[in-house]
C-alpha cells in the first residue's frame, strides 16, 4: 500500500472520485487533493526544507484550470527544481502522444487515461508502484 | 494496530446502542486479538459498512461527474448552435442590404426606362406633327403656286383676271397667313423637342 498521494486536479468531483477509488482497492491511507499548482508548488517549496509530510507519490492532472503552470511543467518542477524523488505521473482524459512523450521527457513515470472507470487501472498501477519507486519501470500508459 | 481493552469496549459498546462504528482507513490499521472474536467482526463489520458507504458515494459521484460533463457538452453545443445562428443572421442582414440596394439600382433603373420610353413617345408625337406640317406646308406653297401660275398665265394670254386676280389675292392672303401659323408650329415643335432632349 502506498503511505500517502497528493492529488493535484483543478476538479473537486473528482477528488471524491479518486479518493474513494483508492480506498476501495487499498491503495492508500493518507490521500491530499489540492486544486492548484501552485498550492503544490508551495508544499514542495516546504518539503524540501522539512519532508515530514511528504507524499510518496503525486498524481498530476494535465490542465489545471486557474493555475500557473499545466501539469507536465508542475512535474518538471517537482522532478528538476524540488528532486524530492517521489513517484510522480499524469491522470488525465487526454490520450494525445505529444502530451505523452513532453510528460516523460519532464520526468513523468506513468501517464493514467482518466475515464469513468478509472478503479481498473488504478489496480493495475498498484501493481507496478514497486518498480516506479524503484525507478525500475519505463513510463507506462494506462488506458 | 491494537488498541487498549477500554478503547475496544467502549467501541462496542457504542456499535451496540447507538449503531456507529469507526469509518475510514483508520479502521484498515485497527488490529484485533485472535481470541477476540466480538472485536474482529466489529472490525469486519465497520470495514464492509465504510466499503459499502464509499461504494455508494463513488457511484453517486460518477453519476455527478456524467451529468455535468453531458451538461457541458450540451451548453458547448448550445454555444456552437448559437454562433451558427449569429453568422446565419449576420449573413441574412447582410443580403437584405444587398437586396435593398438591388431593390433601390431596379427602381432608378425602372424609373430611367420609363422616363427614355416617355421621350421616345413624345418624339415619336413630334416628329409625326413636324411631317404632318411639313406635308401641309408643301400644300399651301404648292397651291400658292399653281394659283400663281394660273394668274400669270392668264395675264400673258390676256383673259380674263377679274376672277383669277381676286382669287390669287385671297388666296396668297390665307396661304401667307397660315404659311407663318405652320412655320410658327414647327418653331415650336422643333424647340420642344430640342428642350426634351
């Protein structure tokens, strides 16, 4: 099981989506959502001082409506400027290559296609956690 | 996790007069000691309850999340069928301008035809009078000289001119006096005509 995730999705429906998801499949037991990237920006900036706190894994949605920066430039950030060494990947609907191949040039580890039914491919990326953390998996699209 | 015997007690106990049990992933931490059997089916219990809770609120939630996304998508298609009839309009406004003006060049161009069909009538009127005067002008001076020609000839064969005399007379008065009434009208027509022009 995961030890925490932070959520970054300018959509409240679904961080209850997510969360609830997670807990079903016991993925997680501390999950944070927050609806900017700049809220996450700011946690970073503390965590890089203190990590207590600090989730193991992010989940960053492509288009953050009302932030500074879109997902992939967030997880630039976070991999680049903060290196905090935490799992970290996109969910979006957005199934576009280009986005794809910019996100794992970011640093990037997984891309979730986010659709109504979103619990099978969290199952199955339950199941690769390890070798993320381990940054032994290649960047893997769940669709 | 294992909690102290009081704790487990009162849980139960709560369970037992109020129906609550723990909810969320607290309860994925709660251990219970193999003996316990009341404890592990509090756990057991409070775990379904929580699933069974959450299960419902995803699915309320999805439903949630598929009605604002066809909403979305309908106020998108509204926008879209919205800018349509704005273009349609604009492209209707725009026609009836170019209808209107086409409107107003076949009025001026109708009211040009009228105007050159009435000058060619009234030329037509004209130019019909001028030879009805012209016609009648040869007349008078073609009668003014046979008239004339019969009085000379009377006057070199000496006959009688008593006659001839007074009706040459006459004659070239009325024919001078209605020679200047037709060289008049055709004054007239020709200025009328040239005016119209």
């Amino acid at each position: 099981m995961i030890d925490s995730i932070l959520l970054v999705d300018d959509e409240s429906l679904f961080h209850l989506v997510f969360e609830d998801a997670c807990s079903l499949l016991d993925i997680s037991l501390t999950l944070e959502a927050i609806n900017s990237s700049d809220h996450a920006v700011k946690l970073f900036e503390g965590w890089q001082k203190d990590s207590d706190g600090r989730p193991e894994c992010v989940f960053v949605d492509l288009n953050i409506i009302g932030s500074s920066y879109d997902g992939i430039e967030l997880i630039r950030k976070i991999t680049f400027e903060y290196g905090n060494n935490v799992v970290i990947g996109i969910i979006s609907s957005s199934n576009e290559p280009e986005e794809q191949a910019r996100a794992q040039k970011a640093g990037a580890q997984f891309w979730i296609i986010k659709s109504d039914d979103i619990e099978p491919r969290l199952e199955d990326f339950k199941k690769d956690f390890d070798g993320y953390k381990s940054k032994s998996l290649p960047f893997k699209i769940y669709k | 996790m294992k909690v102290d015997k009081s704790i487990r007690d009162w849980l139960l106990d709560v369970q037992k007069a109020k129906r609550i049990t723990l909810e969320g992933n607290i309860l994925k931490l709660l251990e219970a000691d193999e003996d316990d059997e009341a404890f592990s089916k509090y756990i057991k219990d409070a775990l379904e309850k929580d699933k069974e809770a959450r299960r419902r609120r995803l699915d309320v939630t999805k439903q949630v999340q598929e009605q604002n996304k066809n909403l979305l998508a309908s106020q998108e298609e509204n926008e879209r069928m919205n800018e349509e009839l704005k273009a349609a309009l604009n492209i209707a406004e725009e026609e009836k301008i170019k209808a209107e003006a086409a409107k107003a060049e076949a009025v001026i161009a109708k009211d040009a035809a009228l105007n050159d069909l009435d000058i060619a009538q009234k030329r037509s009127q004209f130019e019909l009078i001028g030879t009805i005067v012209r016609v009648a002008l040869y007349v008078i001076i073609g009668v003014g000289f046979t008239t004339t020609a019969m009085y000379i000839v009377a006057i070199v064969t000496k006959s009688d001119t008593q006659i001839i005399g007074s009706t040459w007379s006459n004659m070239f008065g009325i024919l001078l006096t209605n020679a200047f009434s037709i060289v008049g009208t055709i004054m007239g027509v020709k200025y009328a005509s040239e005016k119209k022009e």
